[in-house]
C-alpha cells in the first residue's frame, strides 16, 4: 500500500505533523475543522495500515508504532536488529 503524498488528506497529515494546529490547517485550504479532523482520522488509520504493512513484509516485530507522526519501532527478526519504518512528507 502506498501512501497518497499529492493527496490534500496527506498534505492534512503532514501540516499536523509539523506542529500546525487543525483550525489553522482548516483556515488555509477553506474548508471546516471538523472536516481537517475527519480527514486527519482517515489518514492516521491509513498511515498505521502502510507501517504494519511494511513490518509484515520486512519481518519486523512491532514495538511501538505512532501514527500520528508517520513511524514504527521494532525489531528486524531475520537479523536481529532494531528496525524503524517512518513516512516520508516527500515520498509517502
């Protein structure tokens, strides 16, 4: 699964990460709070989808993962190492 980085959700998603407040974030691109939150909820459940996604397909066990910010801690089992998965703002 991909993540959607020219999508305006992900542009949501990135802004927050960032440290930019929702009503600010709704002010910018014209549209309501409650509609940035709906948008932002959707994005995180899909953000924590891509991660677990990749630690399955790189067998990685999960240790800690945070949506919110685009990253997941674990271990690589194969080779006995920490592993960390995040998102990229450029690349999804």
């Amino acid at each position: 699964m991909f993540l959607p980085a020219g999508e305006k959700q992900f542009e949501f998603w990135v802004l927050r990460r960032n440290g930019i407040p929702n009503i600010n974030i709704a002010k910018h691109f014209g549209v309501s709070r409650q509609a940035v939150s709906r948008a932002l909820l959707s994005m995180d459940k899909r953000i924590e989808e891509t991660l677990l996604e990749m630690a399955r397909a790189n067998r990685i066990e999960v240790e800690k993962l945070d949506s919110k910010k685009g990253i997941l801690f674990g271990t690589s089992i194969p080779f006995k190492a920490n592993a960390i998965i995040f998102v990229s703002a450029k690349h999804g």
